[in-house]
C-alpha cells in the first residue's frame, strides 16, 4: 500500500468510527424517549387507577383498574425495547448480521410485544363483554393476532437454529459479547 492508500484508509476508518458512534449517540436518545415514554404511561396508569377507585369498588372500577394494567403493559414494553437497545446496539454495539444475533434480538422484542398484545387482548375482551358485546370480535381479532404471533415466531426460531448450526463460531461470538454486561 503506498503512503495515499494508507492516509485514505486511515481517514475512512475514523470517518466509521465517527458515524458508529453517531449511531450508538442516536440509539441511546431513542432507549431515552422510551423511557420518558414509559414513566408516563406509568404515571397516567396510577393517576387513572387512582381515580378508578376513588369512584368505589364496582365494575367500573375494576374496569378502570384493568385499564391502567393495559397501560402497565404498554410501559413495560417501551421499558424492554430501551434496554434492547441500550444493551444490543449502545454497550455491546452488536452487528446484527448472523442468525443467532438476529433470533436474539428478534426474541427479545416479541416476548415484550407478545406479552403487551395478550395483556390488551385481555383488556379488550372484559371491555367488550362489559360495555359493548360488538366490540368483541376486535378483541379477539388481538388474541387471534397473538397466536399468529407466536406460531410466526415459533418458526423462525425453527428455521434459524438450522442456520445457526451452519454457524457455530457465531454463537460463540454471541456469548462472548454477553460478557460486556456483567
């Protein structure tokens, strides 16, 4: 390499490094919005819980009260996708390229996502039997569409361990980088 390819070579790779820490900057931003998102959600879930019981203990207070769980469920997720993102792109600053990094962070995100869709179908379906019976086949469409879910889910996983035993220096790299959380 002469001395231009080598002075090239050396600016693109701080040029990289620059931009990938632009990236692991803009992903920290994000997991903070889903933070601020999530306190939120939590407090509006108390204040409406709060005021669900201060009408008395009746239906509609046990109506407002699975409500405020729905919100819950909801924070819970905004909670789990920053932490996905703080620890996958901000500490550990994967690459999702190889199967078992991609199951990995694919799980993470549908286990909270699985989690808030069957909370909400749940709050739907005591909404619709209490208040309008023909809201009830939006909520079972959600139920329907977390079965989906997971069956879609169960598949991939399927699929990508095959993948993953074509590749076993990737699961490897995969538990290594784990250790950057310890």
């Amino acid at each position: 390499m002469t001395g231009i390819e080598q002075a090239l070579s050396r600016r693109y790779h701080a040029c990289m490094k620059t931009l990938l820490r632009l990236f692991a900057s803009l992903h920290a931003l994000m997991a903070l919005l889903f933070i601020g998102a999530s306190l939120v959600l939590i407090a509006i879930a108390a204040n409406s819980g709060w005021h669900a019981l201060a009408g008395g203990l009746d239906v509609a207070a046990a109506q407002g009260i699975i409500e405020s769980i729905g919100l819950i469920a909801v924070a819970v997720v905004a909670l789990q996708i920053a932490q996905t993102i703080v620890e996958e792109e901000v500490i550990r600053e994967t690459k999702v390229s190889t199967p078992t990094r991609v199951r990995r962070y694919l799980s993470r995100f549908l286990v909270v996502i699985v989690v808030a869709m069957a909370v909400e179908g749940l709050v739907a379906t005591f909404k619709a039997l209490h208040d309008d019976l023909s809201q009830l086949p939006y909520a079972a469409s959600i139920l329907v569409s977390v079965a989906l879910l997971l069956a879609g889910w169960g598949v991939f996983i399927q699929f990508n361990r095959s993948a993953e035993e074509l590749e076993p220096e990737a699961m490897k790299e995969a538990k290594s980088e784990d250790k950057k959380l310890e």
